[in-house]
C-alpha cells in the first residue's frame, strides 16, 4: 500500500478538529473492542504514514501526523452520527455573531440614553466618562491581569459565576444542537453522544478550560462592538443634532483647575497630536461649561457647551476601544496556540501516540485450576497485580485473562450497571466470574467458591474520602482472602446524573492510591475503572 505523505498544511488544527479527536479518542476508550483498535491504530501508523514509522518521534505526539490520523477516522465514520465538531463550529460561530450584535446594540443604547438632551438639561459629562470609560478601563485592566498573569488555571470553573453560568449555557446549545438528528440515532450511539459532551465539559477536564478559550476571545468581541457602538452613536449624534455638554458637582473641593487638571492627565495619549482647546477643552472652556442649576444654560455660551465631545470620543477611543481590541487580539492568539498545544499537552493523545509506537503483543493464560494447581504455588499476588496493574494503565494492546468477581457496596449501583461494568473490564483482560452481594457474610464463606489466581475487585467512589469505616472492612475483607486471591480497589468519580461509571479525578486517584499503600498494605491495587 502506498504511503502517505504528511504534508506541512496538516499541522494547522481549529477547536472543531480538536472536539472531534477527542471524541474519537473517547469513543475507542470506551468501546468494548479497544484491543482491537489499539491493533488498527498501529497499523495504520505502520502503514500510511511515510518517515514516521521510526522512533524519532515516539517521545512526543507529532500534530502533523494526529492531524492525519483524524482525517482518516472522520472519513471511516459513519454519516448516521454527527460530528461534535460540525456542531461546535457551528454554536461558536452563533455565539460571535449574537455577541457581536449585542455588543453593538448595548453601546449603542446606553450611549443614546447619556446623550439624551432635551434643551434644558446639557449631558453629564463626568456620568458619561464613569459609565462608558471608567468602568471599561477597570474591567479590562483586571481582565488582562488575571488572564495573562494566571491563566485560565487561576479561575476555578466551579468558583466563577459568570463563567459557570456560560458553560452551563453552552452544554446545554451543545447537547441540544443536534437533538432532532441525535434522537433518530440508535440508543447506544446516543448515549455516547451525549456522555462525550458531558466529560467534555466536566469541570475538573483540561478540554473544559480549553474550550473556554474561543467563549472568552468571541466575549472581548462583544465589548470591542460596544465600544464601537458607543463611538457611531456619539458621532452620529454630534453631527444630526444640537447637543451640550456641561459638568456639575456639589462639593466646594472640586473647582474648575482640579477638572482641568484631571482632563489633561486622561488625554495625555492623544494631547501632543490635538492640544488643548482642540483634544481637551481649555480651562476657560471647563469655566464656560458648569452648570449651575439655580442659573440656567441661558447665559451659558455655545462654543463652551459643544467643546467637551472631541475629549469624549479620544477618551472612549483610547480608553475603552484599543484596550477591547488589543485584548481581543491577545486572546485570539492564545486560543490559537492552546489549539496547536493541545494534541501535544494532551493525555488522551499522548496515550494514542503510545499506541503507533507500541507493538502489540497477545498473551493467553490457561484457565486456572483450583484442584490441579495447589494453593501454595499460585503467582503472588503483587506480582499479578503489578501485571494486571501495567495492563489497564497503559496503551499497549496486551489482552489478558483474569478470573475476577467484583463487589459494589450497597446502593452504589443497579444490577444493569453491573452489566455494564462487565463490559468496561471485558477490554483490559478481566475475566468477570460473578457479583457478590451487597452484603457479603464477615466469616469469609462467600469467598469459598474462589480460585487461586482470582481478584476481588471493591468498587469505591473516588470523590468521597477514604474514611475509617470503609478502610477497617476493606482491611478485614482482605485478611478472609483465601492464599493465592488478591484484593484490587476499583475507583470510579462523582456520579452525573443516573449513571455513576465517571472518570477519576487524578488527585483522587493519588489520594485513595497514598492512603491504602500506607494504612493497609501495598498488595491491595488502587486504580481507576474509567481513564480520565
């Protein structure tokens, strides 16, 4: 078969090409045939990717070559199931031209509603430059120093509202988008459906802060277009109807120099190009334009009244439009570099990279033989473990065939849920015997029906903390085990609705894993049932 030249255009990725590798990757994690897949990874890298075949670049995943390997996969996908990221460009272009048009409007409603002169009372122009420049510069400041000096990392996805409140918003479109043809789909490709968008958006996932990149950069659109909305209304008013502009205050401390003074300190950008009178009013133009009530606007002169707006656009203009805009273009650029860091900073991929270097290698067991073999000359149990342990953890497509009964403590899970846990264990080599009640006798008579060689695997939540009571049964159970039968701790996350089979959070993992090794023994294996 001829090979496949990897050209240098294919290193160019966009969030919708990253939305649908990682469903890919997810779908192959979760499908019962993974060994299989693994197979078919590695010979396609094997087959169709030409100067890559070496170990050159087995370190490292490569874009140019994941970008390929995705093409391929888009192409062997079925037309009956959409492709999360049609869906995704599709909701993020929404999302722009919806903010971008809110953006505008907003600007250009609240500045109308400041302008709004009546001949009798002239526009505020210290309520003007607090609403539409005060409260711009702040928020943009405190923008760009928490994103550019933290990160996306130093704002918890669960802590901020606003954001939390988006994301909910955008899970909701996302599962929704396509929700006419999803329905016609069959149940098991709907499920996997629906469970993709909802680890993609958990909270605890990178992909969760990297899609909130694109949301964050079309948001710093929205303010770009007020403040242009702002501009358009202000000018268009100056130049189609009769406007004044006045400033007046009640404290006896704020006279016309400290005004004076502080107008020349805000236009400081622009004064050297438009000096006074022209960027600013003069100070006899300040003097000219307060309003005291009691004396009217009668007596007030034109010239002073219309010399504010000049001062007003350059403020708007420098102090809302170019810090919206040059936050904007900072965020575009990160989202584009989190997009082409993302195939190489992810686990998902680096697991899938694993499997075009990794060679396959089959290994079968024969069934063990509780009468032919004697107990005292069953493998140790940390040796298997340890094997068990390398097996499920890594990438390689090693199939296995280990007798296994799983206990689930009382009402953590339904009889069709342990179906499906049969399943999920199914692919790393777990051959599953049975399931042992949810309240197995303390004498250890339940284990009688045990074979040497056999694993009693204890499912725990992973969210919940390790406390005393579970560790003491977990301690006695383990002390009934009968001479060659090993105790592994399988760790699942914080349920999602009716369906508990969650991934892990790896601190959890770190926790459980610290916490049995150092309190119980270091025979008992701790790991996860779902990758994170």
């Amino acid at each position: 078969m001829k090979a496949e030249k990897v050209k240098k255009t294919e290193g160019h990725w966009s969030s919708a090409d990253v939305v649908d590798l990682e469903y890919f990757l997810m779908h192959a994690s979760s499908s019962e045939n993974r060994g299989e897949l693994a197979q078919q990874a590695r010979y396609w890298f094997q087959q169709h990717v030409s100067g890559h075949s070496g170990e050159e670049h087995a370190e490292f995943p490569d874009p140019k070559v994941l970008k390929v390997w995705l093409k391929h996969q888009k192409k062997q996908h079925k037309g009956d199931t959409p492709l999360p990221g049609e869906s995704w460009q599709w909701l993020i272009g929404m999302l722009f031209w919806l903010l971008l048009f809110a953006g505008l409007l907003a600007g250009a409603g609240v500045t109308a509603s400041l302008l709004d002169y009546d001949g009798a009372q002239p526009v505020n122009v210290a309520m003007f430059l607090c609403l539409l420049v005060g409260v711009q510069l702040i928020w943009s400041f405190v923008s760009f120093i928490v994103i550019a000096g933290k990160g996306l990392q130093w704002i918890p996805l669960h802590a901020g509202f606003s954001l939390r409140l988006l994301q909910s918003l955008m899970h909701w479109a996302s599962t929704r988008l396509d929700r006419h043809l999803v329905s016609k789909l069959a149940t098991e490709k709907r499920m996997v459906w629906e469970s993709f968008w909802r680890q993609l958006w958990d909270d605890h996932a990178a992909s969760g802060r990297f899609l909130l990149w694109p949301i964050l950069t079309r948001i710093q659109m929205a303010g770009v277009m007020f403040n242009v909305g702002v501009m358009f209304t202000l000018m268009t008013s100056v130049v189609f109807r009769d406007l004044a502009f006045g400033w007046q205050t009640s404290m006896q401390q704020i006279n016309d120099g400290t005004v004076a003074t502080v107008v020349k300190t805000l236009s400081l950008p622009w004064n050297w190009i438009w000096g006074e009178g022209q960027g600013f009013p003069s100070l006899a133009q300040i003097e000219g334009s307060r309003i005291i009530l009691k004396d009217g606007i009668g007596a007030m002169q034109n010239p002073y009244l219309t010399s504010w707006w000049p001062f007003l656009m350059m403020a708007v203009t420098v102090y809302g439009f170019i810090p919206r805009m040059l936050l904007w273009l900072w965020l575009s650029v990160q989202e584009r570099r989190q997009v082409a860091l993302y195939p190489i900073q992810s686990a998902s991929c680096q697991k899938l990279w694993s499997r075009f270097h990794t060679r396959c290698l089959h290994v079968t067991t024969r069934p063990f033989d509780n009468h032919s073999q004697p107990k005292d000359n069953a493998p140790a149990p940390s040796l298997l473990a340890d094997n068990l342990a390398s097996t499920a953890g890594s990438a390689q497509s090693t199939v296995l065939d280990v007798p296994c009964w799983f206990y689930m403590d009382e009402g953590l899970g339904s009889p069709n849920e342990q179906s499906k846990i049969k399943s999920l264990l199914s692919p790393y080599g777990w051959q599953v015997k049975g399931v042992l009640d949810s309240s197995p006798s303390d004498d250890g008579s339940c284990f009688e029906r045990f074979c040497s060689g056999d694993c009693l695997l204890w499912v725990e939540e992973a969210w919940q903390p390790p406390i005393q009571e579970k560790m003491k049964r977990l301690k006695a159970f383990h002390g009934l085990l009968p001479s060659g039968v090993f105790l592994s701790v399988g760790l699942v996350g914080k349920p999602r609705g009716v369906s508990w089979l969650t991934p892990v959070r790896s601190r959890d993992l770190e926790i459980w894993q610290k916490f049995v090794h150092q309190n119980l023994s270091k025979e008992i294996q701790v790991r996860a049932l779902v990758a994170s």
